[in-house]
C-alpha cells in the first residue's frame, strides 16, 4: 500500500522563480529540516531533467545521516519537479512539487507530495533505525517548515508578481 501526504502553500511570485528553486535539489538544505543539500551527478551547470540522477544527503539529530540516490521523474518547468529517492538500491519515496497559479491570481500555489514507496517490513525496519515512528507526521511537518522557508527566500528575491 502506498500512502501519499500533500502540503501547499501560496508563493507570491512567478512560477518560473518557484520552479527554479525547487528544482535546484542543492538548494534543499536551505529549508528542509532534514535534508541537508544534494550533489549533482551530472555537470552541476546543467538543469536537471527526467532521468537526471543526484545524491541527497539528510540528517536526523546530531547521530543520524544518510545518503539516497534519486532519479528526476519530472522536470516541466514552472509546473512540476519530481524525483524518486533510493536507499540501499530499494525505492522508498517519491516527491513531487506541483505549480499553479494561485485561485486569487496573486502568485504560485505549491503542491509539495510525497508517497511513502515501503512495504510494510522496510517501514518498520526503518522506524527502528531512524527514530521516525510515524514517518508521514514527520514528514508532514517538515513539508509545512521546507514550504514556509521556501515561500520566504522565493518572495524575498522575485519581483512582485503581477
């Protein structure tokens, strides 16, 4: 079974400015409370496209990191970026951040998804190696914390949207 937990937020800026952030995985850091950044493992000048791979590093605490392989499943500018996270050679997770214009027409609503790809022993497995007992909580939470920190850098440095 896979579970799905979505979170969105309204960025009064252009799509453009919101899709160049979100798709630039090596910004992460910048916002996410657990994802510490990414290393490209293409040419670091190039966009990233469908297929495009990179490494994502996370931390949890002071004790506990580690490293995914992710694969880009989407990439349409100001519209949607998305990618697939490996660990260990298995699929455990895919994110998506989907881009609409926002229902007052002042800005960018942003989707943030995330499907939980685990089967139900690697879910336990993994709530006893993490510490995370209630995964899509966490994640929840740390989708509303990336959101509210990406809303602010992106408003900060986009021209007012019109």
């Amino acid at each position: 079974m896979t579970h799905v937990v979505q979170e969105r937020i309204t960025v009064r800026a252009p799509a453009a400015a919101v899709y160049a952030a979100v798709s630039d995985v090596r910004r992460m850091g910048e916002w996410s409370p657990e994802c510490v950044g990414a290393t490209l493992d293409d040419d670091p000048g190039s966009s990233l496209t469908v297929g495009s791979t990179f490494r994502g590093h996370n931390r949890l605490g002071r004790w506990r990191s580690w490293t995914t392989r992710c694969t880009v499943t989407d990439a349409d500018p100001g519209r949607r970026f998305g990618f697939d996270v490996r660990l260990a050679g298995a699929l455990v997770s895919s994110w998506r951040f989907d881009l609409t214009s926002a229902p007052d027409g002042a800005g960018t609503e942003v989707v943030q998804s995330w499907w939980d790809r685990r089967g139900p022993a690697r879910r336990r497995v993994s709530a006893l190696t993490s510490g995370v007992r209630d995964r899509s909580r966490h994640n929840r939470d740390g989708m509303r914390r990336t959101l509210a920190a990406l809303r602010a850098t992106v408003e900060c440095a986009a021209p007012p949207h019109r």
